[in-house]
C-alpha cells in the first residue's frame, strides 16, 4: 500500500500480540508516541479501540497524534455497513484476518494457555455458532489453514474476500491530508520493525 500510493512515511510496529493485554498497547504507544513526537510534525497509529475502553483516544489526544476511524480492525476490513449487518443478524460470529490466521497457533492457543488446559476451548469459544474469515488476500494455505481452524474450534466456516476493505481509504485521508507535506508517524500493531524515511511515519499492529 505505502510504495502502490508512493507514501514517504516511517513505519514503527509494535507486536499484535499485544492484543491479548490491552493495557500493554496503551503503555508500548505512550513509550513510542512520546518519543518520536519531537521529529514528525503528524502521528497516524493504525490502530482501533481494540477493547481500550477510549483510553487510547485520551493518550492520543494528550500525544497530539490521530488513529484510523473504527472499533477494530474487523469493521476496518468488512466496512462499517458490512460488520453491522454480520453483528446485528449473527452476534456469535468468531472472526479471522489473514494475520490471525497465520498466527492462530501462537496468539490464540498457545497464547490463551489452550495447548495446556484444552479443556479451556469450549469456555472461551462455547458461545460462538460460526467462524467468518475476513480474507485479505487469496492464498490457498490460508484458506487450507482457517478451515483446520475451525475444525478445532468445531465451528462452521464461511469466508469473505474484503481485501483491505475501508482500511486503506481510512489511513490515506490521514496520511493525505494537509499536514502530509510536513511529515507523518504511522504506528501500527505488526512484528515488523521500521522504515527509514524520516519524512513521514506511520505506527501499525
């Protein structure tokens, strides 16, 4: 997306595990938000709520930086009249990206504690009646991969190819905007580390 648009931007990630101890996102942020403040004169996190209860908003209001628009990254990818319309017609869906796929083993059951104690599955996953994959890209072993996914989650699986749904129009008013000629920071939850441009930067799971 940021060499497709010719962005010149910094991309700092930090780890989407994360995910699992909201508080933690809101202390790795204030460490990176603080300290790159000095050096970029506009702050884009490519984050949503993610269960922070609007703290993150306050943070980023005490930071002087902006956040895509949205929940989380489910609505960002379905849209927002896709994910209300799955939300208000199937409440107990359990949803997959791309990443969460890839990274299920790791984040999920073993992050969960569920290769230790499976008898934690149907506690943690009991209420859910189905499992929709929200999928980025095309790539068999993903799909191959979701369907082993919800077999151990004994759930039915429906996919919907969404790309990068409103994602990527969200994070392009923010990075296109007025303040682009004066430099952008991008944080984002991802594992990957960051691109130096210095020019513009941009912060992502």
């Amino acid at each position: 997306m940021v060499d497709r648009r010719g962005w010149d931007v910094d991309i700092y990630g930090v780890s989407a595990l994360l995910h699992l101890y909201p508080s933690r996102i809101l202390d790795e942020l204030r460490e990176k938000l603080h300290r790159l403040r000095p050096d970029y004169e506009k702050l884009v996190v490519v984050y949503g709520e993610c269960g922070m209860n609007e703290r993150l908003d306050a943070l980023l209001e005490e930071v002087g930086a902006t956040r895509l628009a949205g929940p989380h990254c489910y609505e960002m990818y379905a849209g927002a009249d896709r994910f209300a319309e799955i939300a208000a017609e199937r409440p107990a869906t359990f949803f997959l990206t791309d990443w969460l796929v890839r990274n299920f083993d790791r984040a999920v059951v073993k992050g969960l504690g569920l290769d230790r104690d499976p008898e934690l599955i149907p506690m943690v996953f009991g209420n859910y009646e189905s499992v929709l994959y929200l999928r980025q890209s095309r790539h068999p072993r993903l799909a191959t991969k979701a369907a082993e996914i919800a077999r151990y989650l004994r759930l039915s699986l429906e996919i919907e190819d969404v790309g990068l749904g409103e994602l990527e129009e969200r994070l392009a008013m923010l990075v296109e905007g007025p303040a682009r000629e004066n430099g952008v920071v991008a944080i984002s939850s991802s594992d990957g580390g960051h691109r130096a441009s210095k020019a513009h930067t941009v912060i992502s799971s």
